[in-house]
C-alpha cells in the first residue's frame, strides 16, 4: 500500500515536471518568452502574476486562452496584448494557459 502511494506521487510529480518543461519549450517556440517570463515583468507581466490575478476567475485557463489567441485590451494597464491565433491553435494556446494558471 504504501509503495503504491509513493510510486504515485512520484508519477504525478514526474507528469509535472514533464508538462511544465513541454509548456516551456511550446511557449519559447511560439515567441511568447520575448515579452514574458515565469518569474518577472518584461512587455507583458510574469506569469505568476497573471496566475494570481486570475486565480479566483472561473474558467481562467480558458479565459486566459481566449486573450492568448485573440489578443485583450486594458487587463495590464494600456499596452496591449496581440493575439496569436496565427501563430498557434487552441489547443496550444489552452496548455499554456493551464501551465500559467498553475504557477
């Protein structure tokens, strides 16, 4: 019982690891580490702050998708955010914003 509980976490802490890292390398592929970063504020505000503003929004990683894809106006002061919907589809857009909203 208690093998199966540890080889658990460790699975689950492994698939972590193994999406955040596969997030990354989507996020560096798509441009989007040229105006963010994990940790702090370039263009566009870290990703940890975008979690934390979000974090009680229901359905933020598909709220946050959304602006990904199509851009928004006014949500960090006046600069906006371009969409990406020519550079990524949905999908990809959502594994980010999942990856965002779990910072």
């Amino acid at each position: 019982m208690v093998y199966g509980i540890v080889l658990g976490s460790l699975l689950a802490l492994f698939s972590t690891q193994v999406l955040a890292s596969d997030a990354l390398r989507l996020a560096e592929k798509k441009g989007c580490l040229g105006c963010h970063h994990v940790e702090r504020s370039e263009v566009g505000p870290a990703w940890k702050e975008v979690a934390k503003k979000y974090s009680t929004h229901e359905n933020a990683a598909h709220q946050l998708a959304g602006s990904i894809l199509y851009g928004s106006m006014g949500n960090w002061g006046d600069r906006p955010m371009r969409g990406h919907a020519k550079k990524m589809n949905k999908d990809e857009a959502l594994v980010l914003a999942e990856f965002i909203m779990g910072l």
